[in-house]
C-alpha cells in the first residue's frame, strides 16, 4: 500500500487537533483513498537441466504454460485483452518447433510447416488473435518464409521464397495488419529489415548495413515505428524508423547496441534494448533519443527485450546475467524485480510485458 506522504500526516494531525478542541461533535475522518498498484505481467520461460518452461507471471507469480510434457517450450510475446493473458510462443517434439499461442493457461495450436515454425510476437484486436513469425517449408521450400496467423488462419507475407525471412513483430491498426521482420540478403549473411502493411511490403533505409534486422513495430495515429539495428564494420547500431526515416539511438559510440521492442506514449517514442560499454552488454531504454541505462547483472548478457508506458511510468522485461545464472526480471521506473523460476534453474527471460 502506499505510504501517506509526510505532508499529508502533518495536515491530519492538525486537523484532529482542531476538531479535539471544538465543542461541536465531529465525525470519525474517513481515510484518503489510494491509488491501486498496477498488476504486472511478465512473459518468457525458465531453464532447468537442457529444458525450458514456458510461462508467464503475474505481480511476481508463476504461471506454467503448457507443451507436450517432454521438450521444451517459450514463450515470446504477450498481450493483454480484458482479464485474459494471452502469449504467443511455440513448443517442440521430438522433431521439430510447433507454433502456439495460450489464452491463460489453455493452449491453441497454429499451423506451420513442414519444419520448424513458431511465433514471434501476438496482439489482440476486436477479440481476434494476431501472431507473427515465421513457418519453414512453405510451398516445397526449404527455407523460412514471414508469416502472420488471424486467428488460426495462416499468411505467408511476400518475399523472396529462396531466402529466410521472419515476421519478428506485429501490430493491427485501422484494420489493416502491420508486420516488421528481414529477409535474408543474397549471399545469406544478414537481412534486409521491413514491414508489411497487409501485403504491401517496404524495405526499411539502413545504410550499407551487412546485416540489419526490424524486431518490434507499433502504429500510432496512422504513423509506423519499427525498431532494430543496423551492422556497419562489426557495430551493430540501434535505431527506430518512423515510416521510413530512420533515427539512430545512441550506444557508447563505440560498440554495440540494439533495440527489441517500441511503443508510442504521449507523442514519445520509447524502444528498449542493450546498448554495449566495452565490458557487457547494459539493459537500457531509450525516450526518443535519451537512453537510460537499467540496474543489471555482473556478467555480459543482460538486456531488455520489450516495454510499455503505463500511468507515465515505463516498464520493460528482459533478464540479467550473473555469470552462473541468467535471470528472468523486470524494471519499473527504473527499479528492477527478479522474478522466482526454479531452485534448479540455471535460465531464464522475459520477451513480454503488459500493465493494467
């Protein structure tokens, strides 16, 4: 609960006093109301031995998702509709990754391929299910094609079939669907980043970029922002593209840096990521162009995979690395919160994050 300030303390006690010493009777002072505390919601998995657990938590609890009981399983997005926690993820058997999504705890099998197929982000719009991701072995090809499901209805998204493409996020806005994602360059050493909107496809300005990646997308007020990064000379660089100008997010101006996840509050636009210092690799999000580095672990990989903005305040989920153990977490204005995995496990993240 939150703690009156001490103002407030010092205005009730001279309001007691000034009622003790009245001669009228007065009635009991009712207290001042409080704001709720937001309900936070976490998405991704934990490891233990060579498995991983999909899962989601809630202020802090577990909440195991299911797969086929024997392999392992993520999740990698999640959204909020109502009271129902939706993630979107995959599992695998004994030969290779299926596509899912869970409505609570209950999951709904997508169609793929003939090979590895999964989902890479999910958003609900007028009670609809959207995923994005990516299917192998569309149409006889060996590679992996961008794909988006509404509902349990599958697209494949245009691209060249003879390269590896994915859909890596997903909005749906006026009722046409947003998807970001790459395609594969010619020699197969990187990607060319885009975004569809419904079958109409732009590639995103990135330089001479080696490799380039769009990871996270979002429509605000008939504007597309995607972030991701751009590799120029083996520095990978942060950036968003607001429709189809780019801004670069500043790292340390030496190394490496990179942004997961976007969102638009307020006319801001807000991305989260890692951005490199030479030693490891620092949790951050960035408003605009400020980054603001997070509290993270001793060792190289921590970073934030997605963030929303909530009563003002900005939320982002990611994990930290202590060297022996990578643990899921989240931050809220700043502070950071390890959630519980397992006694056993040696990994974890989160790759979702919603507030209400």
């Amino acid at each position: 609960m939150k703690r009156p300030s001490i103002l407030s303390i010092l205005l009730m006690a001279a309001l007691s006093l000034a009622a003790s010493c009245s001669k009228k009777k007065s009635s009991p002072t009712e207290p001042t109301p409080t704001a709720a505390e937001p309900t936070v919601y976490t998405g991704g998995y934990y490891q233990i031995s060579s498995r991983e657990y999909a899962c989601y938590w809630k202020n802090g609890v577990r909440v195991d998702l299911s797969g086929d009981g024997v392999h392992s399983a993520y999740v990698n997005g999640l959204a909020l509709s109502g009271s129902t926690v939706y993630c979107g993820g995959l599992y695998y058997n004994s030969s290779f990754a299926l596509p899912c999504y869970w409505a609570d705890t209950v999951r709904h099998d997508l169609p793929g391929g003939t090979n590895n197929t999964g989902v890479d982000a999910i958003t609900i719009d007028g009670g609809t299910v959207y995923c994005s991701g990516w299917a192998t072995g569309i149409a006889g090809s060996p590679h992996q094609a961008a794909c988006y499901w509404q509902g349990t209805a599958m697209q494949v998204l245009p691209a060249d079939t003879s390269h590896n493409g994915e859909a890596c996020g997903i909005a749906v806005s006026g009722g046409a669907v947003y998807c970001c994602g790459y395609q594969d360059t010619l020699n197969g050493s990187g990607g060319n980043p885009r975004y569809w909107a419904n079958d109409s496809m732009h590639t995103l300005p990135h330089d001479t970029a080696t490799q380039s990646y769009a990871l996270g997308i979002r429509v605000d007020g008939g504007v597309t922002y995607v972030c991701g990064s751009y590799t120029i000379n083996g520095r990978e660089i942060a950036c968003y593209w607001q429709d189809s100008v780019r801004h670069d997010l500043p790292g340390n101006g030496t190394n490496s840096a990179s942004a997961y996840g976007i969102c638009v509050a307020g006319g801001t636009v807000y991305t989260a990521g890692y951005a490199d210092n030479g030693t490891q690799k620092v949790p951050c999000y960035w408003a605009g162009t400020t980054r603001h580095d997070l509290s993270c672990g001793s060792a190289m990989y921590n970073q934030c995979t997605a963030l929303t903005v909530h009563d003002g305040q900005v939320y982002c989920s990611g994990q930290i690395d202590q060297g022996t153990k990578r643990y899921a977490c989240y931050w809220a204005d700043g502070v950071r919160v390890d959630l519980p995995m397992d006694s056993t496990t040696s990994c974890g993240a989160t790759s979702g994050i919603a507030v209400q």
